[in-house]
C-alpha cells in the first residue's frame, strides 16, 4: 500500500471518515529510528496509522530554533513508507492556525517547572496543537515517546481532565550504542560534543545505582550530579529526582520514581529520563 500524504484537514478527515479504528503518531518531522519505533507500535494498536509531521510554532520560545528546526519531509516519508505506515498528515501552518490561535489550553502547574521553567508557554503550545490534533484525526489510540516525559504526563492529563476517549500508550526511549537518547537535536552536536554527550546518560544511570542502594537524600545526589556535569562544561538547567506517578519531588514514601535531566552541550539542549522502582 502507498504512503498516502494528506496536507489538509478535510481532505484527512474525508480520507478517515469510514475508519473504526485510528492510531496517532503526532511528530515535528526530521525522523529518526525513536520515531519509527513510535510507528510500529502505532501499527500493533491499529489497522490504520496517521503520523503527523508539523513543527508548531506554538510550542517555541522567542529564542528558541524554530526558524532552524530541520524539515526533511522527503526523507521522512521515505522512512515511514519503509516502515508500513499509511497516511501522513503534514500541514502548513496556516492549515493547522487559519486565524491566530487565542483560545490554548492552559496545562497544570507542573508544566511550569522541569523544562517548563526555562521554556515558558512550552507545554501550553503543546497541548494545544495536540488537541487540534486529536479533534482533527479522532484517534482511538496515541502514541507517545517515553524520552519526553513531562511531555508524555501532561498529556496523559490533558485526556484525563477532558475525557478525551483516547488510549495513550507510551514508547520506550531508543537510544544509540553509546546510551545516547535518539533526538532530532542530536545533528546539531559536532563529534567531540556528541562523544560528551552519552555522559548525561549515565550520569542518570549513577543517581538511580545510588538510590537503589539506600541513598535518599535526593537534594544532595542532584545537586552533586549537576555540578559534576557543569565542571566538565555542560550548561545544567536540572537534574531532579521526582515520583513517576506525580512528577512532583521525590519524598521517602515514592517508589515509582523517574530522575530527569536536561543540559546543554553547547547550544544543543539535551534530555534525559530513566524511570526506576524502589523494592
């Protein structure tokens, strides 16, 4: 079956009109093999599979690479064809936003802290594009990369507080050899910073050896693992330590935990997470 590309709402909604059964992949594009996995686990949940490809400009900051982001539709297509997907959904932004959007969804405090805190409105233009994008395809299934985990608990939420008849189903992390989480920000790392790079793995790796092995005293292991990092260069915006089930701080009673990470190497901002359960 050939990759159907569709960049416009009613020509996808027309196109999905007879499916009973939908799996979403929502992407900004420049795919690598974490989002081909997200695929293929679209195609266990349902016989029809959209992956949309569209960089929101709702979810980037003033300074941030919109502008820059790579768009690599051609290539993206070509991976998703390789990989059994069918429908590609990839409008403009003037399809996705015909009038300025001033109606958003406002996300829980919690978008305001982790990556919230130094990317203000982030998770608000995320949950907002995620839910024109839910009433767009009307998925019974999404799928979601565990790499992005605060990403991935608002919008468990976002389904939650709205009643959104939407199973969210979560993918591992894929990762390099080397530990490094795949990211499309990863192109931007030269050879030397990308060798670093897989540091900030297993620092993770570190922190949750220590607590396993009786260590709670979270706000000195983060504390020290940044500054470990920041020494040997990185620009730490955190490293914290946190319930899996809340993503608020970790305290002696959790033991669904999740430690999270994001650094700069160079101008590349990186993240971070691996999740963990105390016996």
């Amino acid at each position: 079956m050939a990759l159907e590309i569709i960049t416009d709402i009613a020509s996808l909604r027309a196109r999905l009109a007879q499916e009973r059964n939908i799996a979403l992949v929502p992407t900004m594009g420049n795919l690598h093999a974490g989002h081909i996995h997200l695929v293929r686990l679209a195609l266990q949940q349902a016989p029809c599979v959209v992956t949309s490809i569209f960089v929101n400009p709702l979810q980037f900051g003033a300074n941030e690479d919109l502008d820059n982001y790579p768009r690599t539709l051609d290539a993206d297509c070509e991976k998703l064809a390789a990989a059994g997907a069918q429908i590609v959904f990839a409008p403009s932004v003037s399809e996705m936003y015909p009038v300025a959007q001033t109606m958003c969804v406002t996300s829980p405090p919690i978008a305001n802290e982790l990556c919230g805190a130094a990317r203000p409105g982030h998770f608000d233009g995320v949950a907002t594009v995620v839910m024109k994008l839910f009433n767009i395809v009307q998925p019974q299934t999404a799928i979601f990369g565990k790499k992005d985990f605060q990403q991935l608990f608002i919008i468990r939420e976002l389904v939650r507080q709205f009643n959104l008849p939407i199973n969210i189903v979560a993918g591992d992390t894929q990762r390099e050899d080397s530990g490094l989480a795949l990211s499309s920000r990863n192109g931007y790392l030269s050879n030397a910073q990308k060798q670093e790079a897989q540091r900030l793995h297993r620092t993770l790796q570190l922190i949750v050896d220590n607590v396993q092995q009786g260590n709670h005293d979270y706000a000195a292991i983060e504390a020290q693992s940044s500054q470990y990092l920041t020494q040997l260069g990185w620009i730490v915006d955190y490293i914290s330590i946190r319930s899996a089930l809340t993503l608020m701080p970790a305290n002696a009673e959790d033991k669904e935990l999740v430690v999270l990470a994001a650094a700069r190497q160079g101008k590349t901002r990186l993240i971070d997470n691996i999740e963990f359960t105390l016996s």
